[in-house]
C-alpha cells in the first residue's frame, strides 16, 4: 500500500479536505476602504465623495452610475441607496504633506507604505490609513478624526467655521452596526421629507386655478380694468380669415372695437397709407382672391 521507496502515505495527503477560506488580511482590507473608490474599486482621487452611509467614492464614478442605473456593472449593490446627486456630498478633504503621491513609486521597486495615507485630519494630524476613525459633517462636507472633535468640543467646523449640530457628524467607514445605524436614519430622513412634501405641495388641478386666477388679476392691474370684464380677443385679427374675404378683398372682418381702439389714430387716415405697401401675407390653404385690375 505504499508509495514507491517505502514511504506510508498518511491519511491528510490521501483525503481532500474542505476548502480552505482565504483569510484577507483584516488590515488590509479596512485600509483598501480608505484608499480605494467602493464603487470603481479604483484608487480614490479628488473629487471624493461620500453618501448617508459613509462610503468613500470617486465623484465621477458615482456620476456615471446615477446616469445610467440599468447598466450592468461589479458593485453596483453598495450604490443601490443612491437616488439621485443630492444624495451625495462632495468631501472637503485636508492633503497629507508625507504623501508624495503615485510617482514616487512609478519603478515599483519601492515598499509601498499601506499607513501612509492621502488625507490627514487638519485638527490633530492623524492619518485617514483606516486605523483611526474619522467623520464628516452633512452641512459643509469637512473631514475630521474621531479624536479632534472629543479633544475639540466645538459647535463650529474645525476647518470653514460652519456652524452644525451632532447629527450633523456620520462617520465614514463605519462599522457593520454604524452602517446599519446611518441606514436607519437615511431611511426616516426620506419618510420624514416625503411626508412634509405632501402636505405642503397642494393638488395639481389647485395650482393651476390659482395660477390662472393671479394671471387675470395681473393683467387687469396692468390694464387698469376689472378683471371680470377683460377684453374679448379679435375674432378676425387676419382679414384673409375670415371666410367672406376672398369673395371681396376689400372686406375686412367684422368690426372689432377692441382692436380698432388699440390702433394708432394715424395709420386709419388714407393719407399715410404707402401705395407700395406689402399686402398682408395671406394665409396657404385658403382659397386666392381675386385680384383687381386698376
Ligand atoms: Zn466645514
């Protein structure tokens, strides 16, 4: 039963165990969130944003995918929160001066420090490398650590001088239960705000009365008339409509006081009127009138 050469197999060698899970180094994975676009995967690259829940993205990632939701795309579940560009916020992220960016390991013949990270906090200095926890405020978009603002009680932003409040500070990266925390309140913000829409936003057929009705009083001011007795419309405003015309040119429509009332006084005496002025346009369809011989 042996194998050549005398050896005895042992039993681990014979038997296919269960597969073993590849263990993702924990530190690795928590610094790749913050260095790389959770929805591209590609590195993070200004300009940054973030969403309710506090993932890191890059903006024109986040922009192709509002434009296009039906495409097929790797990752697509972390974004499927976002509804529109109002539902992102634009970081005001503080640049580590230690970072010397992707050309000093161009050769790759450099280690490349997973801990040295893009972003710092402006308040104490810690680098955003994931070991640290940071937030950022809804109201200006400013990037600070967790310890700045315990260290720092302040009710203004540390970097523009926004005033905010505490739930105005969502940590990003967060936690398994901070995200399910920050989902929560996504959630009863958008109940809350469709809610408030509805009351304020009267029904349509409303609007429209109101609008029409501020319209007429506007005119009649404009007008200095009672809007209840606006003028009518000319009924023939173009001779060549009205269905009398082509049998007589020279017949204009009925009378129209409104329009006669509104024309200058001049251009009724013949005197004015130029022997070479172009006849009115006549309207295609109708039939030609006559024309008279002088
Ligand atoms: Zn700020």
């Amino acid at each position: 039963m042996g194998c050549d050469g005398g050896t005895i197999p042992k039993r681990h060698e014979l038997v296919k165990g269960p597969k073993k899970v590849e263990k993702v180094d924990k530190n690795a994975a928590l610094a790749a969130r913050w260095k790389y676009c959770a929805l591209s995967t590609e590195k993070l690259r200004r300009p940054i944003v973030t969403c309710d829940l506090g993932r890191l993205y890059n903006k024109d990632a986040v922009i192709e995918f509002l434009l296009d939701k039906s495409a097929d795309r790797p990752n697509s579940e972390v974004v499927s929160h976002l509804r529109g560009i109002k539902d992102i916020k634009e970081l005001n992220l503080t640049d580590n001066p230690a970072w010397e960016g992707e050309r000093r390991n161009t050769k790759g013949d450099r280690y490349e420090d997973m801990h040295c990270a893009m972003f710092i906090c402006p308040v104490v200095g810690l680098e955003m490398n994931g070991k640290h926890r940071f937030c950022f405020l809804r109201t200006c978009g400013c990037v600070f650590s967790d310890r700045a603002l315990k260290e720092v009680k302040t009710e203004i932003c540390h970097k523009c001088g926004d005033p905010f409040k505490e739930e105005d500070l969502v940590v990003l990266n967060g936690t398994k239960e901070e995200v399910e925390k920050l989902r929560k309140i996504m959630e009863e913000k958008r109940a809350k705000a469709k809610a408030t829409k509805k009351i304020q936003t009267p029904p349509k057929p409303f609007l429209q009365r109101a609008k029409l009705q501020q319209k007429m009083a506007k005119t009649a001011a404009s007008q200095s008339l009672d809007p209840l007795v606006l003028p009518a419309p000319p009924r023939w405003s173009n001779p060549w409509q009205h269905p009398e015309a082509w049998r007589n040119p020279g017949a204009r429509g009925p009378s129209s006081p409104w329009k006669r009332s509104r024309r200058p006084t001049n251009l009724s005496s013949p005197a004015t009127v130029q022997p070479s002025a172009p006849k009115p346009r006549r309207p295609t369809g109708l039939p030609t009138p006559p024309t008279t011989s002088k």
